[in-house]
C-alpha cells in the first residue's frame, strides 16, 4: 500500500509520541492519527512484514529472531523473592522486538474478559496478602470497544453459552475444528462439559482486505506469512500510515521521558537505529510499551521532581506483575491427531471460569486443545524424549518421535494470577543494556492460590485426557513457581485512588497530566490467560477518550 | 509435559554450563550467508569450514546413534553434520570451544575403557555404553540438541537432506492445509456432530 512518508523534525513539538508500537502501541497510533493529530512511533525493533516471516523454527525458537534476549543486548534478571539476589538470564520478560510487537507471534487467543473480571474482589471478597481489587471500569464500559476490535482487528469465533453479552456478532466465523479439539470436545461433553469455538485474532476468512488464514501451522512463535492473523503489525499500523500523520521511527529505543518545570510531559529521548541520542518534543506521550518496559521507562525517567520514578507517587510502578497460571496433559491417541496443522487451538472449554470459593482458594481458568511442541518439528524433537520412562535418544527415541508427533495431543489450562506487590518489575543495580540503561529485574513467585489453582486445573486437563481416550498421559504446572512469561501484567495499574494506582480509569498517569499508559501494565486483575484481547480493548478506548479530551483541549 | 520442565528455556538452562550466556545464539544474516555456502558445499562434497575431518567424523558417529539409521534414515543420511558445521561457523568460537573441549574429554574417557580415542572406531554397542556413560552431561546435550535441530530445521542450515527429518516424524512441510487436518475431524465432519 501507499504510504505517506511523513516525517517531523525531532526539534518541532509533535501532538503525540507514542512508545511502542505492538498490540495497543499500533491501535493508538492508528486512532490518534486518524483524529488528525501528528503522531511519531517509536519502536525498538524492524518493520517486519509477511514476506519477511518463513517457517524457521532455528531462527525464532532458538535463535530469537523476534523476542531478544541478553544474548541479543537485551539483559533481564529474575529473582523468586527481594531477598535473592537476581541471576542474568536469557529472557525473563518474553517479549517481541518488531513492529506489532509479540501481536505479531502470538497465539491470537481472543476470549474476552467478563463482567466478573472487572469486580471480582468485590463479589469474591479481599485475599490476604494481595492487592486485589476491582477495576475503575466496567465490562460495560470496554464492550464497544471489544466489538471494534473484533471489527477492526479482527476477530473469528461464534458467541458461547457463558460468553458476556455482546453488541455485534463477530465479523468471521470460527475456525474449523482440529482434531485435538474434538477429542476435547467429545471428553467435555462425557464430563458434562461444554467445549465451543475459541475466539481467536485470526481470520477464518478475508475481511477488511486481509486474506482469510491457510492452515500453515507455523503461528504460535511465528509471523503469519499471509496476514491472516490480526496482529498490530498487519491490521493497524499500515492504517496509521495511511493516515498521512503517522511516523513509524524504528530502530529507536526510548531512554527517557522527560518532563519541563510545570511537571508535564515535553519530549521523549531515545537512541536512534545509528545509537545516536535524540529528543523528541511533544505535547503528550502515550506509552504501550508493554507490562515489562513501560514500568522499566518509567523508573528510568526520574528526576529531581519525580525521585522514584515518573508517575510514581503511589510507588506501584512496577509492583503487582501478573504472569497468569498455565498447566498441560498431552497423551497418545491412535489414530493422526495432525494437531500441527492449522491454528494453535479451535475449541475452548470455559466451565471452570470461577471456581467455587468453597474448595478453599481463589482461582479460574479455561481449557483448550493444543499440540504439545505447538506444531513446531524441531522443538517436538527435543521434548519427546523428555516424556517420562522413554528414553530420549536412539532407536527408541527414534521410533516415538516419529510415532508421536502426528498422534499427540495436549489439552492446556490457562488459569488466573493474584496480584501482589512483592511481584514486581525494577531496575537491575548490577546490569545495563548497550545503552546503559539499567537491565530489567523481575522478582516473581506465584502466590499460593495461583499455584493451588493450576494443580486443580491439572487434575481436569489429565480427567479430559483420559477421558478423550488417550495413552501414556504425561502432565505438569510449574509447581516451584515460574520463572518467566510472556503475559507481563497489572504494573501501572488503573483506579481511582492515586495512592494505589498509576492510571486513572481513562488510562492517563495520576501524577503527569499529559502522560498516559496502555498496555499490560494497565490490568487491574489478569483475567484467564489470555490479556491480549482486553489489551487492545482498553487502547481503542483509551485513544477515543484521548481524542475527546484533545477536542476539549483537556491533554 | 509441563511448560516449566520441557521448555526450549529449561532446555538451554539445562546446558547453560557449557556455553555461559546461552547455547548457540546466532544472527540469521550470518548464518543465512552460512547456509548459501553450506549448500554448495554439499554440492561439492567439500571440505568442512569449522570441523577438522577427524571432528566432522567422531560428531557424525554421535549424531548417528542418537538418532540412527535403521529401518529408516537417520541423523547421517539427513546431513546433521553439515548442519552442525554450518551453524558453528564464524562467531561461534566459545560454544565451539566448549564442544572440542567436551569432545577431548570424551576421548580420553573412551581411550580409558577402549585404549583408543576415537568414537567412530568403536562399534555401536561400545558407542552406545559410551554414550550411556555421558548422557547427563551438557556436552551430551549439546551435540543431541544439534543432532534434532540438524535433523528438524530447514534444509536450508545444512541438514534435514530432502527432508528426511521431516518425513521421519510425519511433517509435511506444505505451505497451506485444508479441513480435515486428521483421523477425529475427519470422523467428527463426517458424523455431523
């Protein structure tokens, strides 16, 4: 497509400087551009696009083609309490370096939040230990703007039985069903059980001039070569171009934020592709950075005016990461599963959403089918000797390996985190990136809940499997805690009280009148497992209030 | 199999000894201009452009009994070796170094139970006991990771020859797939449930 190659001079003040440009990053460029504002982009990574993207799980998987690590000069470090000292390791914080962000190598698991996930504490009651707690907002509030991401992004699924109400159909019907989801389903319904169609952010069909998606099964961990899955990078960004007042910078990693005497916003430092330090003034600046680096900016932006940290006068930056739970049961069937084919997951089992209070803890989830190595040959390679009581080299190695992979299947729970403040991003005091910038460290144990819902969750994953018929079922949740993930959640949380929250209900800092923030870092509570949906959600919405307040001259 | 213990993240912690930062980290540029060349090589039936001939053989002999040939190809007939020489090139020096290393070690132990050093020139029932005998160690992991990803990865880096990794497992490495992907979505359609 024609893009307009706008470009602003880094000395002029631009309306709005948007930080990242992933799963809110490309929904705000594109709806802040749109209301004709002048927008500048600034994105650490390259603009990728589908003809870039092969099926090379060398490059992706092990290479980190896309998610760089300390070993690509992004350091991370992980501590399990404030008392450890943090290890450096390869990634901690998993996240995407391109344009798009990690919308462009996701799952596209679409389900969105419920009424229940807005109010929870409120129904369920205070958990010690936690901080809990409703959100400012309303599934009410954020349901225009999920059905406009299920238009304009996209989004293929058929309404559920449990599913919160919805204003629009979906744009696409849902995805044929994979064989692991039949097995799923069918084991559901023996339980008494309802599996239906998984929402995901990939087309069943060509809509809004995009194609409808081809099966590859290269999409979990990898970038659609078709532009069938609606990540930022195929559904929003080219949008915000055409525009004519978007400008996409790429190669540019922000260093700081920086505010003038009266404590607003007025321009955004970073480090061009050549590493060289530029400033870019601005009216305002809207960071989507993700629930990681946002936090991290943020800390690294303090000044004299703002000693912890900008937008830090609560001190919750960085506190309250969510991971979100996660457990699998794989076993054997018969007959070729061929689970590798297609998209990572068609069915959903959604029953156990909120589980009963009176088993003792807090927690819910939902259930869907997978391939345990998401389709990817390599990676099953190395995990099949892994299963327990086989050898993992050799003529038996061998034999199972080319037996299971087509005869596999994995049903997986994806289940609730608890917000606590000892779960946190802060600045590493031992290393720096090549920019200097302090490392990220995260300090992270699941609290006991979490831990107590995925081993439940487990129990009704390896009860599905067995049911579903399966052999050799082999299952497991990461019982010592984790130790890392991609869902990086609740760090500058919404509310309404500026002592507790870094957000205010229309996602702009209590403390910086001309700053906002959308992304991970936004979410109050985790929801079941799959943020993305809601992410997007939130950055439609929190564009459409910037714009109104723009109008209102009000930023 | 749960995400913590079999993760590629817990894989590469499990060998973090035998390459400190991470296993095998590599810039696609570089190693696409490696691959180029690769091709050629096999082509040509060349020379090794990291492995000394008597590397290139005790790694291949490796390779080949972690998954060998029998009833169908195996590591040696899908090229691992070149795989391995392709990825090990230029930029490669420390994890190289860790699996010479590793590999003297290993000989030395061989010398001690065979009186010779060389793995290749055992036959496969002391190749097996010897491997046996290592099977916890990083080095061991190492040369198993570059053994599948040699086996399973592109054909492009070296290995997987004519697709030989892929048709072992059932992969068909096309570019687009239709409903019914299998045996129960074909049933279920069919059924009409």
């Amino acid at each position: 497509m024609a893009q307009a190659a706008i470009s602003y001079p880094t000395r002029d003040e631009v309306d709005f400087v948007v930080v990242g440009s992933g799963a809110s990053g490309g929904i705000v460029a594109r709806e802040l551009a749109a209301a004709g504002h002048s927008v500048v982009v600034l994105e650490q990574g390259p603009h990728l696009q589908a003809a870039d993207f092969r099926h090379d799980e060398w490059a992706y998987d092990f290479n980190n083609e896309l998610t760089w690590g300390t070993s690509k000069g992004n350091p991370q470090t992980f501590r399990k309490t404030e008392n450890d000292v943090a290890e450096l390791r390869e990634t901690v914080c998993g996240y995407a370096h391109n344009v798009g962000g990690s919308s462009v190598h996701f799952s596209g698991n679409f389900w969105r939040f419920r009424p229940i996930d807005f109010m929870e504490a409120s129904v369920r009651g205070r958990i010690p230990g936690t901080t809990f707690s409703d959100w400012p907002i309303r599934y009410e509030d954020l349901e225009p703007y999920y059905t406009r991401v299920d238009w304009e992004v996209g989004v293929s699924g058929l309404q559920g039985p449990w599913d919160p109400p919805r204003s629009r159909e979906y744009p696409c019907p849902p995805m044929p069903v994979k064989g692991s989801d039949v097995l799923l389903e069918r084991a559901a319904k023996q339980m008494g059980l309802t599996a239906y169609p998984a929402p995901v952010a990939i087309l069943s069909q060509p809509h809004n001039g995009r194609p409808g998606c081809i099966h590859c099964g290269f999409c979990n961990g990898y970038g659609c070569e078709v532009d069938a899955k609606s990540s930022s990078m195929a559904a929003m960004i080219p949008q915000a171009l055409a525009s004519g007042n978007c400008e996409l910078r790429t190669g540019c990693t922000v260093a700081r934020v920086e505010t003038d005497d009266g404590g607003r916003v007025n321009e955004v430092v970073y480090f061009d592709g050549d590493g060289v330090e530029q400033a870019q003034r601005t009216r305002a600046a809207v960071l989507c950075a993700n629930g990681a680096e946002t936090p991290r900016l943020l800390l690294l932006s303090e000044s004299s005016r703002f000693p912890d940290g900008l937008a830090n006068s609560s001190g919750k930056v960085g506190k309250n990461l969510m991971f979100n739970g996660s457990c699998s049961s794989s076993g054997l069937f018969e007959e070729p599963v061929n689970a590798w084919k297609s998209i990572p997951t068609t069915r959903v089992v959604h029953d156990y959403y909120e589980l009963d209070p009176n088993l003792g803890f807090y927690g819910g989830g939902g259930i869907d089918g997978r391939h345990p190595s998401r389709g990817a040959p390599m990676l099953f390679g190395l995990l099949s000797g892994a299963r327990t009581g086989t050898p993992s080299w050799g003529s038996e190695y061998k034999r199972n390996l080319a037996y299971q992979f087509s005869h596999i299947a994995s049903f997986d729970g994806h289940t609730t985190s608890l917000p606590v403040e000892s779960n946190n991003i802060t600045l590493d005091p031992n290393y720096t990136d090549d920019f200097g910038r302090a490392a990220i460290r995260c300090t992270y144990m699941d609290h006991v809940d979490d831990l107590a819902t995925m081993a439940w969750f487990l129990e009704r994953t390896n009860e599905l499997m067995e049911m579903a018929g399966a052999t050799n079922i082999q299952g497991g949740y990461p019982e010592n805690g984790q130790e890392g993930n991609v869902h990086l959640l609740g760090t500058c949380r919404m509310g309404d009280d500026p002592n507790e929250s870094v957000v205010d209900a229309t996602n702009r800092a209590h403390d910086v009148p001309n700053l906002f923030m959308v992304d991970g870092s936004s979410l109050v509570t985790g929801g079941r497992g799959q943020p993305t949906m809601t992410i997007m959600a939130l950055a439609f919405r929190t564009a459409d209030l910037i714009n109104q307040a723009a109008q209102r001259n009000e930023i | 199999m749960t995400r913590q213990t079999l993760s590629r993240r817990s894989f590469l912690k499990s060998t973090a000894r035998t390459a400190p930062a991470s296993v095998l980290v590599l810039t696609l540029p570089m190693v696409l201009a490696a691959c180029r060349e690769a091709q050629q090589a096999r082509l040509d039936g060349a020379d090794f452009q990291v492995l000394s001939q008597e590397e290139a053989a005790e790694f291949d002999a490796i390779s080949a009994r972690i998954v060998p040939s029998d009833d169908t190809a195996g590591a040696r007939e899908a090229g691992v070796i070149y795989f391995i020489d392709t990825v090990m090139r230029e930029g490669r020096d420390r994890e190289m170094q860790a699996l010479r290393d590793g590999l003297r070690e290993f000989q030395t132990q061989i010398a001690l139970s065979f009186g010779a050093p060389y793995f290749h020139e055992l036959n496969e029932a002391e190749q097996d006991t010897m491997l046996g005998q290592i099977e916890a160690t990083p080095f061991f992991a190492t040369v198993r990771m570059l053994t599948i990803a040699g086996l399973l990865s592109l054909p492009e880096y070296g290995g997987n020859r004519d697709f030989i990794g892929y048709q072992l497992i059932g992969y068909d490495s096309r570019a687009a797939w239709s409903a019914p992907y299998g045996f129960y979505d074909a049933d279920y359609m069919e059924r009409g449930e």
